[in-house]
C-alpha cells in the first residue's frame, strides 16, 4: 500500500481536533500530514481552494471532500473497512452530500469551539 498525503487546515480547531486523532490511529505512519495553512507547505493546487475542502493524494491521484476521507481512512486499519464501502458510488455520493452539509456549517463550528476552548 502505498503512502497517502493529506492536506488540512491547521489554523481550523475542528481540522486541528479531528487530524489529532487521525495520528493516533496512523501507528504505522501510512499517511503524511501537511499543514495547508502553512504558507511554507507546497500545495498541488490553489492554497484557497485546499483549505477550502479536505485533500488527499491516494495512488498519485488528487482527491477531495469524502473521497479524500476515505483515501485517508483506507490507509488506518481500524477505518479501512469505512473507505473500502466508500468505493462503492453509492455510498461515496452519500458521504459527499453529508461533507457539503457539514461545510456549510463548519464556520459555526468553528466559531463555537474557539469560545468554548477561550473559556476553559
């Protein structure tokens, strides 16, 4: 299996949070993590477009939203059954519909947790 490269935000607590966890289960080191935000980090395609959705470079090919999940979770045994069902158009359509819902309310989200964590 080769190696897959994701691309997040690390200036977004949700991206921030999630990418945490993703390390953890990554105990074979299957997938490098690249900071998008990070105006010294080479980007494929246009930085704004990059933060603006979740990447990932699975078998040389660029992929983005739920696909670039389930390229990520393909490459974390505890998830690859997720990302093997995501391969199935079907369900991938499905999990894109459900990234684009999760977009459109993502700046909310981001705006709660950034109060939430201030307090603590």
């Amino acid at each position: 299996m080769s190696k897959v490269t994701v691309w997040h935000d690390g200036g977004c607590p949700l991206c921030a949070r999630e990418i945490a966890l993703m390390r953890r289960l990554d105990r074979a080191g299957a997938i490098d993590f690249v900071d998008a935000a990070d105006a010294d980090t080479s980007c494929p395609i246009d930085r704004s477009a990059m933060l603006a959705r979740f990447h990932a470079v699975e078998d040389g090919r660029l992929l983005s939203g739920a696909a670039a999940f389930a390229a990520m979770w393909r490459a974390i045994p505890l998830l690859r059954p997720l990302g093997l069902l995501a391969r199935n158009p079907t369900v991938l359509a499905l999990l894109e519909r459900i990234y684009l819902r999760f977009l459109a309310i993502r700046p909310r989200l981001q705006g709660w947790l950034i109060r939430r964590e201030a307090r603590a």
